[in-house]
C-alpha cells in the first residue's frame, strides 16, 4: 500500500524547546517546596513539569549557583567568532598537536640513535 501524500512534506511543524529562566526556576522551586505534600504534583501539573526539573533546579539553588540555572541546550549562543579568530584557534591547537609529534619523533630518534650505537659496540666487542 502506497501512501498519497508527499515523502518530503512534514504535517507539523517541529515543536520548540521551552526555554526557563533562572528567575522562574527559583519561583517555581520555592512554590514547589512551600506546597503541601497532596498539592505538590499540582504544582507541576500547572507548569508541564517534571520532578526531576525541580531536582536539578533545587540542587543548583543549594549549591549557590544561580547562573548554572540557565540551561545552556537552550540559551542563546555564544556570539561567534570571527573568521581570523576561529583561524587562529585552530592553527594554535594543529601547532601543540604537531609540537608534542616532533617531541615524540625526537624521543624516538634519541632512542634509536643509543640502541644503534650499543649494537655497534656490542657487534665490535664479538669480533
């Protein structure tokens, strides 16, 4: 059986990610914890919440880290760099990758060179 509809054609639009502030994150965990123990799950009805949101949120609040409140899935993006910039990042991290290959390579050499040298003497001392 084939379907009639279009293989591209989507009949809803993707949903969007909810976004929370640190402000109502805080609200929404006082609210949450001054509720009595039957009108907790209420509370998280309202607001289409989870558990574990108030967890999560709680355990940041106690930490004293008001920022980690924001989640960073959601928050706006860092600005970008620019094209320079992102450049020369990338040149710095390709110059430490190929610094710490040579230093390898030169290890290597340097062990090479001695075990070499012992042959020579050892094939010397046979004869």
């Amino acid at each position: 059986m084939t379907s009639t509809k279009p293989a591209g054609s989507d009949p809803a639009p993707r949903p969007k990610r909810r976004t929370f502030s640190p402000e109502y994150k805080l609200r929404i965990v006082a609210e949450y914890d001054a509720a009595p123990k039957n009108e907790k799950g209420a509370v998280l009805r309202r607001e289409r919440l989870y558990h574990s949101h108030v967890k999560e949120w709680r355990a940041a609040r106690d930490a004293g880290a008001l920022e980690k409140l924001v989640d960073k899935r959601t928050s706006p993006a860092r600005p970008k760099k620019s094209a320079a910039e992102a450049e020369n990042e990338k040149l710095r991290r390709q110059v430490e990758r190929l610094e710490k290959e040579l230093a390898r390579n030169k290890a290597a050499l340097e062990v090479m060179g001695k075990a070499s040298a012992l042959l020579e003497m050892i094939s010397e001392g046979a004869d």
